[in-house]
C-alpha cells in the first residue's frame, strides 16, 4: 500500500479500497484548472491527500491522445490522482473505464452535480440524478467495471428536500460508492451564494462510506467551520486552492496536525513557476488559455490583482503575460 509521504497524526485521514488517503483535503475537479501543472504545483507546496483531473468525457476519452492531452498529461509525482469522468449513456463506460486502468488511475470519480445546461442537455451531471433508474443502473455498471476506488460528486439537488436526497445518496452507496463529495448547493445556486455545510452533516448521518464537504471554503477558518459543521470526513478545496496553493498545506497543518515544513512563500515564484509548468508539460496553444483560467484566481490575492488578471487576460502570447505580470510584481514588491 502506498501512503502519503508526510506523517499524520493517526486518524487523520482514511482509506478506501487500497488507496489511503491522508490528510482527507481532496482537490476539486474544475475545468481548464487541475491540469498536470497545477496539481505538480501542489504536490510540491504538500498536504492533498487525493488530487483529481478535471471532468473528462466519457465519450473522448478513449480516443484521447494521453502524451499531449492536456487532460490526461501527468507526472509520477502526481499521486494519488482521481480522474473525474462525465457520463451519460451506460455503453460508454466500458471503454472510458479501462482507458482510466490503462493510464494507472488512482480512484475514479463520478461527476453527478454539473449543472451546466450543455452537460444536462446530453443527460450527463446533475441530470443523472432526477433518473433514479437509469443512476442505478449506470453506478452499478461502473462499480462492475472496476476494482478502483468510486467516487461520486454531488450537489443537493434542485430544491432542498431531504427525502430525496437521502434517497439518491443511499442508493449511491447502495451501489457501491466508496466515499461521496457534497457541494453543499442546489443546481441552480450560483458559486457566490453561502454553501449549506449542515445539509453536508444530514448526508454525513445517513451514509457509512466517508463523507467529504466542498463549497465556500477559502481559509483554514473556513475549513474550521466547516468540519464543525457538517462533521464530514474531509474537505475538497477548489477555488481556495487556485487562489491560494498553499492552502492545502496550511490546512494540512492546522486541521490534520500534518508534520509538513515551513513554508516561505514567495508568490511571484510560484506564478512563474506555474508558467515554467505550462511550457514544459503543454503545447504552445494549450498554454495561454491556461495561465488566464488560473490568474483569474490567483490574482485576488493582490489589492490590485485586477490589474494583473487584466494585463494577462489582454496578452497574445504566454510571454507577453509573463512579462506583463513581470512589471505587475515589480510594482509590488
Ligand atoms: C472553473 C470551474 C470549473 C469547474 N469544473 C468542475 C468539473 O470539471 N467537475 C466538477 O465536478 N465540478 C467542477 N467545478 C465545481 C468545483 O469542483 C466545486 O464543486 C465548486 O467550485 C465549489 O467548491 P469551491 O467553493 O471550493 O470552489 C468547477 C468549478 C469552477 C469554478
């Protein structure tokens, strides 16, 4: 068995099939962000116990090339490494599942919360949830299908109704879901809007397998509350975790008690380390799309970020941008 490389105190994390993870702060899955060199980002600042890709088509993703996608690209020091899969029709998930054995996944997670009118339209994400027969038959279909890990992420729902969520979260574990991420909001709540950690405690109530909270949590204080709360097992960092990287090893730290070094974090280093990442590990036109997504994020860490997010967003090629937040650093320090 392969454990993380940090000491935790006993407790502080879990397993599930053969993977340990510990501490139980899991990466987000988000789109165009927890690529190869993001997740390489974390894993040298530490403290994430399971990092994911983004979501990924079940119906590309075998034809996906894995030496140059950007969705596939990894590094060995990318573990453990969930890979979050899109799925809509039952028939993909053969070919989807063993592509994820063939690239040496490390759990696979099953997005059921996406409520994006494009996912929704295909009947993939959310949409799975309001088909109880046809989620059954799918979830059950995967755990067939693998001796991995299973995940599932969810949102609450269309409207706040317990019967109902207890019902789609039970048969989830019914069929053999091994641990369940909450994002503690309806479909249709934006990201802005207050996360319902307590609604995360009535899921943590009904289930056995692990519960993991995500939504809203930005700080250690946050994940503080938020584990206070809901009493989940762990916490998935999304957004906390583009602005600030280093949020998984404070948190690490402070809720896990994680024996992790100082930290001396210099932010410029680590936003042209990101940049140095992107050329590396992507194609010349993979990687401007990229550093905006991220700078996005990143740049609220500024009073002025906005200058920076701009200056990047309004470049035509990745050295501009570098030279762009170059002078906006200067300005800075
Ligand atoms: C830019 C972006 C892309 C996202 N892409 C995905 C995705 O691919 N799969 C998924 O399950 N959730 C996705 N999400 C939702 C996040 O995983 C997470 O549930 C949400 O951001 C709330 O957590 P946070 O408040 O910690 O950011 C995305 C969110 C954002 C902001």
């Amino acid at each position: 068995m392969k454990t993380a490389a940090w000491p935790v105190k006993s407790g502080s994390g879990f397993r599930i099939r053969k993977l340990t993870i510990s501490p139980p702060l899991l990466l987000a899955p988000m789109a165009g962000l927890t690529h190869s060199a993001f997740r390489t980002i974390l894993m040298r600042l530490g403290g994430v116990g399971l990092l994911s890709t983004e979501m990924l088509s079940a119906r590309t993703l075998p034809s996906e090339n894995s030496s140059i996608s950007p969705f596939l690209l990894r590094t060995r020091e990318e573990y453990p490494l969930s890979y979050q899969l899109l799925i809509a029709d039952k028939n993909q998930l053969a070919p989807a599942i063993d592509r994820l054995h063939q690239l040496g996944a490390d759990a696979i997670d099953l997005n059921l919360g996406c409520p994006a009118p494009r996912v929704r339209k295909f009947g993939g994400g959310s949409k799975l949830a309001d088909d109880p027969h046809r989620l059954q038959q799918l979830v059950a279909e995967a755990r067939r299908l693998t001796a991995l890990p299973l995940t599932a992420k969810i949102r609450l729902g269309e409207t706040l109704n317990e019967e109902r969520l207890y019902n789609f979260c039970r048969l989830l574990e019914g069929e053999g879901i091994d641990l369940l991420t909450v994002h503690a909001r309806l479909r249709k709540e934006p990201f802005c809007r207050k996360p319902r950690w307590q609604w995360v405690g009535k899921v943590k109530k009904w289930l056995t397998i692990p519960v993991i909270a995500n939504g809203g949590v930005f700080s250690v204080d946050d994940g503080r509350r938020c584990l206070e709360i809901s009493g989940a097992d762990g916490l998935m960092l999304g957004r906390g975790a583009i602005i600030c990287p280093w949020l998984f090893h404070e948190a690490a730290k402070a809720l896990y008690d994680c024996d992790l070094p100082e930290l001396d974090i210099d932010r410029p280093s680590l936003y042209f380390s990101f940049i140095d990442l992107l050329e590396e590990r992507f194609r010349p036109e993979r990687r401007l799309g990229r550093l905006k997504e991220f700078t996005h994020y990143f740049s609220r860490n500024y009073p002025f970020g906005l200058h920076l997010a701009m200056a990047v967003q309004n470049s035509k090629s990745i050295t501009e941008a570098r030279e762009r937040a170059l002078t906006f650093f200067a300005g800075k320090s």
